[in-house]
C-alpha cells in the first residue's frame, strides 16, 4: 500500500481511479467480464492503463433508502482502496443485488474481497 507525506497508508480515492463520465461507464457496459457473488455484481473491462478504476451504479430500485445506498457505495469504495494495488489495468461498475442493503458489512466486504481476486485471476490467466 502507498504512503501518504505523513507516514500513514493513502486513502484517497482520486479522480484518476474513478469512471467519471457515461462514455468510461458505457465502454463497462458494452462487453462486461462478471465477478461477484452475493451482494453485488462486479461487472468490468481492461482499460489499456496501468491503473484501476472504479465506477458505481447504486440503483434506488435495489436500494430505495439513501441510507442503505450511501452504506453500499462506503463499503465498496473502502474495499477498493484496500485492494487496488492488485487489480490490474480495468474499469470496473459495481452493481449491487437484491439482497444487498440487508447483508452484514461484513459479508459484503467478503463479496468484494472474492471480486477483486477473481479479476487478478483472471487478468493473471494466459488468453
């Protein structure tokens, strides 16, 4: 993990690690790789930099509280910054499921775990 001037682990999240615009979410949506099981739908796609980035798509329909919501893309953007630096260069969307907003933190921290190393397989797997 990266250090910050004070010593202390970066856990930022800036602009150049998020999709940011509907043309980054679209090239996602268009020809998807899937990771995730419960709680969310991991749904990404080689973006040709070195670098991860992250979009979410909470959708009110999944999640009518803003709450419930703001809980999700906490969760998911935490474990993002946690494991990052072993994702290779893809785009990813998070999506989260049905069942989302009345799983324990914990679960959906696992979920997430299980995505991102799904993703290092796979991007790590000879084509």
């Amino acid at each position: 993990m990266s250090e910050s001037t004070s010593g202390r682990p970066d856990r930022s999240h800036p602009r150049g690690r998020r999709l940011t615009n509907a043309t980054q979410f679209r090239h996602v949506f268009a020809e998807p790789l899937r990771a995730g099981k419960s709680g969310f739908v991991v749904l990404y796609r080689p973006n040709g930099s070195e670098e991860p980035r992250l979009g979410l798509a909470i959708a009110k329909k999944r999640a009518r509280r803003a709450v419930d919501r703001n809980r999700l893309k906490r969760i998911v953007r935490e474990s993002f910054r946690l494991h990052h630096e072993q994702l290779p260069g893809v785009d990813v969307v998070v999506l989260c499921s049905h069942d989302a907003k009345s799983l324990p933190n914990r679960r959906l921290f696992q979920a997430l775990a299980q995505a991102w190393a799904s993703i290092r397989n796979t991007a790590c797997a000879p084509s």
